[in-house]
C-alpha cells in the first residue's frame, strides 16, 4: 500500500512540473520532491523478507539396488590360492559323510541238480527241430519213407526189416545223442530207436541200434551188414524191460545214448536205463540216424520231434 501511495505521489509531482509558469518555483518543487521522497523511503519499514514453505515432497519408493557381481580380473584369478583343507585335530571329530547303501546282489538261482544228460551237459552242440528236410532224405525207399509234417519227421516202416535214415551232419566219436519221438498205433516189438557209429566206408551198413519196443522194453544190438550173405546181427542188451518207459499206442520218449569209446550208456526219459560195453569196440566213430522197426503192425509210422548231440560228453 505504501508502495502505491509513493508511484501516485511521483506522477503528481510530475504533472504539476509541465503546468509551472516560473521555473525558479519549478526547481524548488523538485528539490522539495526529491527531498521529501527520500526522507519518505527512509521512514518506510524495511520489508519482511517472505519465505516460502518448502513444498511437502512426495515420497519416493525406495528401490534396492540389485548387487553387482563383482568379475574376477585374469590377474586376481591367477593370484587366487587354493587354501589347503583343513586337517582335523585330535580334538576334532571329522564329519561323517554318509555311505549309500549298496544294493544287495540277486542272489543266484539254485542249480538243479540232475543226472539227465540234456540238463547237465549244457546247451547241446547240435539241434534239429525237423522244422525243414536240411538234414534227413525224404526219398522213398523200399523199407522207409520219410515226409515232415508240421514241425516233425514222420518216418514209417514199408517192410519187417529194419530200416532208418542217416542225418548229414559231421562223424561223431564219443557224444551223447537224445531223440524226442511218438510212436503211434503199435503192439509188443514194434519199436524204434537210433542207429550210430555208422562207418561211411561200409555204405551204412555197420553200426550199433539202441532202441525201444511198444511194450515197454530197451536193447542194444551190433549190426555187420557185410558178414555173410544177409548179414549178422549181434544182440549186447537183450530186450529189457524198463519202468522209464511210456509203453502202449500214442506214447512219446526221449531216448538217449551217451558212447565213450567202447561205453554205452542208455537213457530213457533222462533216466539211466542200463550201460553196455562192447569188448570187440568194432566201430569208433561213424554217423548217426533214426530206424524203425516193424514187427506186428503194418505201415508202423513215428514222429520225430527234436534231435541234439553232444560231443565229448562227461558221464555224471
């Protein structure tokens, strides 16, 4: 207010100066003015400085600063020392550092104990499962035919002699020898079996037959097709009856024979029947086959299943 008072003043003082008609009263006017305005501004009150009040800040979120990870420089890595572990004292005790436990091992399955040849002796070195004709003849001949019919080898009887079919696999010297067979409608001597050790140069008509009857009993013969004029045929086991064997029509073994050297050792059914040894030891080693033998039914037939061998058996 007193600053409005001193500008209305001045632009009074002003406009009487332009309508003075004596300048000497003029002059006066001015230096009165003058005087007056200054003694006037040194009466006014100096004026209180005003202060603002500081605005209120908002408050800002505080943010943590994500840490910075420090790199190690090539330098401060090489000077890195690896510091040695400590060494427990005997007054400390080490810490225990668990153990897995270790997984007990299977234990083994039981051995079975068996004096069945096909069992102990392992994995056979031959096996026949008469799937195809690899190896057996299916000619007919004037004492056998032979047809395989699914999965086995049927082989029937044409005459009352023997006859049989040779396998073409390798000479055999001590083996063990097993044949699955079924024999079908038959009565008493009507029987089968295996014919081996059957030198090439005699034209296979030398060997030894082991085999069994419909009722129920085993033999082992010599045969020497070349001595005299029908040949000879020589009986080491005469036929023996034996509880191992299926007897009757329809009934299926598995016969074996394990030769060592001048040895023979007969199965039935896994079981040891008899052993029978040859003094004279006329045929070492020779081929193998099967012969069936027709003596009361006509047109005699057995299916054969399965046959293996074994080389350098040991007896058990």
């Amino acid at each position: 207010m007193k600053k409005k008072i001193i500008v209305t003043i001045i632009i009074l003082a002003s406009f009487l100066a332009g309508c003075s008609l004596i300048p000497q009263f003029q002059q006066a006017k001015d230096e009165y003015l003058e005087t007056r305005v200054a003694e006037m501004l040194e009466e006014l009150p100096a004026e209180e400085p005003v202060v603002k009040e500081p605005a209120e800040e908002e408050p800002v979120a505080e943010t943590e600063e994500e840490p910075v990870e420090e790199t190690a420089t090539a330098e401060e890595e090489t000077e890195e020392v690896e510091e040695p572990e400590e060494t427990p004292t005997a007054d400390e005790t080490p810490e225990e550092t668990e153990v897995p436990e270790e997984e007990p091992e299977p234990e083994p399955e039981p051995t079975i104990e068996s004096d069945d040849p096909a069992i102990y002796l392992g994995d056979a070195d031959w096996i026949d499962e008469m799937e195809t004709a690899e190896y057996w003849s299916t000619e007919s001949g004037e004492l056998t035919s032979a047809a395989f019919e699914n999965g086995t080898l049927k082989l029937t009887a044409l005459s009352e002699t023997n006859g049989w079919r040779i396998a073409s696999t390798p000479m055999l010297g001590n083996a063990y020898i097993e044949a699955e067979v079924k024999m079908g409608a038959c009565r008493e001597t009507d029987g089968y079996g295996f014919i081996f050790r059957v030198p090439k140069n005699s034209d296979y008509n030398k060997g030894y037959l082991f085999g069994i009857t419909c009722d129920g009993r085993y033999s082992l013969r010599k045969w020497d097709g070349l001595a005299g004029e029908t040949g000879l045929m020589l009986w080491l086991k005469y036929y023996t009856i034996s509880e191992w064997i299926n007897e009757g029509a329809n009934q299926s073994n598995r016969i074996g024979v394990m030769a060592l050297d001048n040895r023979f050792i007969l199965y039935v059914n896994g079981e040891k029947v008899d052993e029978v040894i040859d003094d004279d030891n006329a045929y070492a080693e020779g081929f193998f086959g099967l012969y069936v033998n027709r003596d009361k039914t006509e047109n005699l037939a057995i299916v054969v299943d399965k046959v293996s061998y074994w080389t350098d058996p040991q007896e058990k």
